[in-house]
C-alpha cells in the first residue's frame, strides 16, 4: 500500500472539522478491509461516545432506525443538519464522516461553530 494511500484512510476515520477520530464504524471495516484485502473482514462496534448532548432522533421529526447490518454507523440512526453538510470541505466530501461532538455543537449554535471550524 501507497504512503498517500495510508494517510487517506486515516484521514477517513477523523471528522472533517475538528479532526477528532469520528466513530465512524464504516471507516474501521474500509481500513480493515484495505489492510487485509483477501482476509476476511472483521467488524467493530463504534466506541461509546460520551456527549452532553446527546441527539434525539424524535426531536428531529426522524424515526428510530434500527441497525439492519453491523457495519452501519451511529450517523445512519442520527438526523445531521443539511446544513452543517453543506459546510464539508470539498475535498473532504465522501470521504470523511463528521463526528456527533461537531454535530452536537453544530446543533447547539451555529454561528459559534462557522465561527470555530469554517473562517
């Protein structure tokens, strides 16, 4: 595997803003998956995430998916504001997942967030 390649899946596990490792279980089963391409494909829980907010899917109009397959992420049961997707780096766009701390505080205030992770 390419150096280049290495960095961009590390870069896949950490939050396009502030660059905290996101959660993300699909991005642990990619570089798994990259590591070991003809292995067999072991699979991680997402690691508990201590948040002061948490989100609430019935405050956000969304209905409480449950997890058809153990590679889905929390952002898969979460609603994330359009908006804050919209603020994604270009070059980050599919490719980096945003953690629920940045979505938490995103929710919590917006300007204060532009303010932070977008000047």
């Amino acid at each position: 595997m390419r150096k280049e390649e290495e960095l961009s899946i590390v870069d896949d596990m950490r939050c396009p803003f502030c660059h905290q490792g996101n959660q993300c279980n699909n991005a642990r089963v990619a570089q798994n998956t990259s590591k070991r391409a003809n292995a067999d494909v072991q699979t991680f829980s997402p690691e508990p995430i201590n948040s002061p907010k948490p989100i609430n899917a019935a405050a956000n109009n969304q209905q409480q998916l449950k997890t058809q397959n153990t590679l889905d992420c929390w952002c898969f049961v979460a609603s994330i504001p359009q908006a804050l997707i919209d603020l994604v780096p270009a070059n980050s766009q599919h490719k980096q997942c945003i953690c629920q701390r940045c979505v938490n505080a995103f929710s919590h205030d917006p300007c204060a967030f532009k303010r932070k992770y977008c000047c």
